[in-house]
C-alpha cells in the first residue's frame, strides 16, 4: 500500500500487515471449492489458475480477509491525507498522487499483469505465441487489471477529496464534541461505525447485487462496494482530522483497552457469517421468511464482521506494537511495492504447481510464501533507485 507521509509505527505495521494479507488472500484463490475457470475469456474465472487440489479451509480464510480488509485498507489510506494537503499544498499534492499511484497503477496494470496472467492463457488456448496472448489480452480479455485496481480508485478517492478540501474546506471543520462523545464509550463508536457500514454497503447490495463489478479497460471496479470504500476512506480523513492517535486510538483509551473484546466479537460475528447463511436459506426456502428478510439479516451479520474485524484489527495493533522492529520495518517500507509485484509471483508460482502432488494447504503455503519472499526482494532492489524511492 502507498506510504503515508508521517510515521505512526502501529499505522505502519498495520499496513503492512494488511498487504501480507493481500498476498496471502491471493495465493488462496487457486484452492478454494468455489474456483472455477472459464477457457472461452479467463478473466471471467474466479482466479487465472485454478487447482484440482482443494480445501475448504481456504474458502473459510478468503472470504473472512474479502468481507473487511479492502475497506480498512480504504480508511488507513485516509488518515493522513488532510496533514499532507495543509504540508504540500493542494497542486503538489495531487502531483504527488499521480506520480505515486495512477503512474504505478498503469505500469502494474499493463507490464505486470501481462507477466501475471500469460499461464492463464496457455491453460486456456495452449498456444504460447506473445503475440496472440497480448492481441487476447487487450482485445478478449479487455485488460484484465488484478489487484491494481485498488491503487486507480484510491487516486480518484484522493483526487475528489483535494478538490472538495480546496474549495470547501470549511465543511471539514468538526466541531469538538463529536469526537469526544464517543471518545470513552468504545460501545457507541462501534455502534456508530457498524450503522455507517449498514448504510454505506445495504442499500447497494440490494439495489446492484453484492458481487457487481463494472469499468472499462484496466478502470473497474466492484460497483456495490464504491460508496462503502469511499465511505471509509473518508472516515479516515476524519479519523486523521480529530488527531486519532491522541485521542480516540490512544492506547490508554476505552476503545483501545478492549482490543481482547473486539476480536472475541470479530470471531463471534464471522462465525455466525460463515454458518448462517445455509440456515437462512433452509427458512427462506420453508417460507418461514422472506427472501428480502433473509437476505437482511445475512448483510447485517455481514456488515458486523466487517465492522468488528476492522476494530480488532486497528485496536489490537495499537495495543500490541511498542517498539520497532527491523523485520517490521522493512516490511513497511517495502510494503507498497510488494502490492504491486507479488501477482506474477502468486499466478507462476500456482501454474508450476498444477501438477504437483501435494494437499491443498502446502500448495496456498509454497505460494504464499515464494510471492512474499519473491516480491519483497524485488522490492529491496528496486528502492536502491532513487526515483524509485521517492515514490514508493
């Protein structure tokens, strides 16, 4: 993920916990019991490499990181975008955005993905001429983005943000007691931040349907979740706004104490997400309820997962990490970049073992973890070039 332009060391090793996660999520995509490949145009299969070899364990583990992670990811990536504005100025900011993200989203939206997905194409035509598989590319398969699409839409999100600031800034301007009326009562913020997260994400899964993705070219995204992930976004800028490593994430604060409690209820909420939904089905079947009932209280459990896994997460960071470590502190620095180099890693790495007899789990591990390893030291050679440094 970018690099914010102040250091909080709890924010930082978050970040770069979330990207580990990315890959992690990624290498997992090959072995879940839902992956299917579609050989007509692969960029409609759930993954460009899909195994026999399965485990459900990894649908358990794909879906708990898909129901919160790009949303925290959206919120920590607003914190501190007000302190750089007021820094730099609202023209060298977005100058600085564009150099940082939408130039690097184009290059890994074009050079890595082509790198990314040519076994998807050998698996799906046997034909291993570059020519065809970069005609198929841009002309069948429309440019298929991969990961890089959270790095377009964070600059939009960033864009849109500077232009509002500039002209309106005053309407950022929070007024004292909004912050502090929730500053001792962790069970009000949460509360608070579970009916956002209703609001920003209910009314468009049932309008457009919770899986819905649309673009153009390299340009897509999940339609559903746009308002959900600006919505957080924002939340961040709030968040940086009131000072929240002060204030409302200080470590001796209420919120933070009871990091053990949220991420009892982040267990408890996925749980019930995970078993929920073939009983809830059973009822809507039975007519014991209705479809729009069942489909309500599945996006509510839905929304408090997300909810209660992003305050675990965060509080639980801000509790637990004290000192600096080396590990850590590479890991951060080179964060961003491992987001951007670890999908040819993770495509390769689970084409070569398409045919290697090995259980499921062993086969996401060896993945996981050749395309962290690989990635980050890439990344470790790429950050000796200065221009390459500056940015990432």
């Amino acid at each position: 993920m970018p690099s914010t332009p102040s250091r909080t060391l709890w924010i930082d090793y978050l970040r770069s916990f979330l990207t580990v996660l990315v890959v992690a999520h990624h290498s997992s995509l090959a072995y879940t019991t839902f992956a299917s490949f579609d050989k007509v145009a692969y960029v409609r299969s759930t993954n460009p490499i899909v195994d026999s070899h399965r485990w459900v364990g990894l649908d358990i583990f794909e879906n708990f990181n898909d129901v919160f992670f790009m949303s925290l990811m959206f919120l920590i990536a607003g914190l501190f975008v007000i302190k750089s504005i007021q820094r730099k100025g609202t023209a060298a900011f977005i100058r600085d955005r564009f150099y940082r993200l939408f130039l690097p989203f184009l290059i890994g939206g074009t050079l890595l993905n082509l790198i990314a997905h040519y076994p998807a194409y050998l698996i799906a035509h046997g034909n291993g001429s570059i020519r065809d598989y970069v005609i198929d590319f841009f002309a069948i398969e429309q440019w298929p983005v991969g990961p890089p699409w959270f790095i377009w839409v964070l600059f939009v999100f960033n864009l849109a943000f500077a232009l509002i600031y500039f002209f309106k800034k005053s309407l950022f301007d929070t007024p004292a007691h909004v912050h502090t009326s929730v500053a001792h009562r962790p069970a009000l913020a949460a509360l608070y931040l579970l009916l956002i997260t209703f609001l920003l994400y209910v009314p468009f899964a049932f309008w457009l349907g919770p899986g819905t993705w649309t673009g153009f070219g390299p340009f897509d995204f999940q339609v559903t979740r746009a308002p959900w992930y600006f919505g957080y976004f924002m939340l961040g800028i709030w968040l940086g706004k009131i000072h929240f490593n002060e204030g409302l994430f200080n470590e001796s604060s209420p919120l933070v104490r009871r990091w053990p409690q949220w991420l009892l209820l982040c267990a408890i909420a996925y749980t019930s997400l995970t078993l929920f939904p073939n009983f809830l089905t059973d009822l809507v079947k039975s007519g014991a309820l209705s479809e729009f009932t069942g489909y309500l209280i599945y996006f509510t459990i839905y929304v408090a997962s997300c909810t209660f896994s992003c305050l675990a997460f965060m509080t639980s960071f801000r509790a637990l990490v004290k000192n600096p470590s080396a590990t850590w502190d590479s890991l951060s620095e080179h964060a961003y970049l491992i987001y951007l180099l670890h999908y040819p890693f993770v495509i390769w790495m689970q084409y070569t073992l398409l045919n290697v007899e090995l259980p499921a789990p062993a086969k996401f591990c060896v993945t996981f973890v050749t395309a962290l390893i690989g990635s980050w030291c890439v990344a470790l050679q790429l950050r000796k070039i200065s221009i390459i440094k500056k940015y990432f």
